[in-house]
C-alpha cells in the first residue's frame, strides 16, 4: 500500500487506484498516498468531459472512499466548469447520501455560480427543498461565493435559512458567517445585530472572534423577559 503510483494507460490506472481506496483501512488518516495525490493523478489522465464517465463509475462502485474521491478529484476542475458540468450534478444530488458529501457537492456548484450567474435561482431553490442535504448543498455554495464577495446573495441564503430547525443546518450558518468574518467583519456584526435572536449554534460559532455581540444578545433577552424594551443597541462599542 506504500508503493507510488506508476504511470498507467487511463483504464489501468483507474483500476489502480479504485484497488488502493478500497483497500486503505483509514483513508482520511492514513492518506498514504494522499487523497490529494490521487485526485491529481486522475486529473491529469482525464480531460472533464472524460472524467465524466470515471467520476460515474466511482460514484456507483458503492463504496464510501470511491465517493469521496470521485468528488474531490472533480473539484481540481474547477477552471474548465461549465452548464454541462451543472447539468452532470443534478441528477446525482437525489444519490448524496450523508452530509459532507452534500457539502462537497454544494462547493462545486458554488464555483459553476461564479460562471454563471442566472444558477443562483436554482441554488436558491435547491435550498428550499424539504430534504436537508439538498438544504445543506444550497447553503455550501456559498462557500466560493465568498471568497468573490457576492454578499447579497449570501446573506440572503442565510437569512433564508437562518430558523432551519435541522441542527446541522444552524451549524453551517454559523460556519460560513465564521468564514466571511476573515474577509469582512463588519457584515457579519450587523446582520447578527439584526437576527440577535438566531439559533444558538449559529451564534456562537459566527461570534467566535467578534466581541461584545454575546453581551448584546445577553441583554437583549433580559429586555425581552422584562417587556422594557430598553435601548440595547447602545451596548454596541
């Protein structure tokens, strides 16, 4: 299991490779060779359009690691996404069958949505859908959209999202207002000045490095207890 890789014809080295991921005991820990090595391996064998067709044969081998490599060997072609890339996912969302690999797909379609602007309808759509990993591959396209500043719309998913009653979704509410505090602290501290009354894992994971909104929401519930409705915007520093 420790020997590299050796150059292969495309058909022998997917085989190669589809030997060693079911084999790893731990693929994540042991990483032995990386996933990262792996998935550029792949990468440079295949154009997108003939990883087409391996990423289908990874994804239905019904193994886990097969999976996860299939969707992060698919992330390396970010720069060549195009709608056919779009059109490929949608039918295989309803197959996702836990929540990091939603969250992986979600990533994916973020960066489609760079491309293409007009998808946000869809993700939007997607994000409103009764079952939660639809709801959490909405939310997880954020994640590239970030990193291009598209506030509007990502404060929007959010705010749309924010009173989900799924744990998980609360949870990554909070992670990607985490995420835009490195860019942009100041966003976030006025849109949880204004939802302050946000779940609570959501809270406390967006406020994790911005002081003084855990006092602000502390009072803001001793106002709502007493009915006084006294002016706790002034705590603000």
């Amino acid at each position: 299991m420790r020997r590299q890789l050796k150059t292969l014809g495309s058909k022998e080295f997917l085989g190669d490779v589809k030997q060693f991921i079911r084999g790893s005991h731990d693929f994540y820990r042991d990483k032995n060779p990386e996933i990262k090595v792996l998935a550029e391996k792949l990468h440079s064998e295949y154009s997108l359009r003939e990883f087409y067709r391996v990423f289908n044969r990874l994804w239905k081998s019904g193994y886990h690691n097969e999976r996860v490599m299939a969707v992060y060997a698919l992330r390396m072609y970010d720069n060549d996404f195009d709608k056919e890339t779009w059109k490929f996912l949608i039918p295989r969302l309803k197959e996702i069958k836990d929540y990091d690999e939603a969250e992986r797909m979600g990533r994916i379609i973020g960066h489609i949505a760079i491309k293409y602007d007009n998808l946000k309808r869809e993700i939007l759509k997607i994000s409103n859908k009764r079952n939660v990993y639809y709801r959490r591959i909405g939310l997880s396209a954020c994640f590239p959209l970030i990193n291009e500043k598209d506030w509007e719309f990502v404060f929007s998913l959010i705010k749309n999202r924010l009173n989900d009653k799924e744990d998980n979704i609360q949870e990554l509410n909070g992670w990607l207002l985490s995420e835009i505090v490195k860019t942009n602290k100041t966003l976030v501290k006025r849109f949880v000045l204004k939802h302050i009354n946000m779940p609570k894992v959501t809270f406390d994971i967006a406020c994790t490095d911005i002081e003084g909104l855990k006092k602000v929401r502390k009072f803001k519930k001793i106002d709502n207890l007493k009915g006084s409705g006294v002016g706790w915007l002034k705590m603000i520093g």
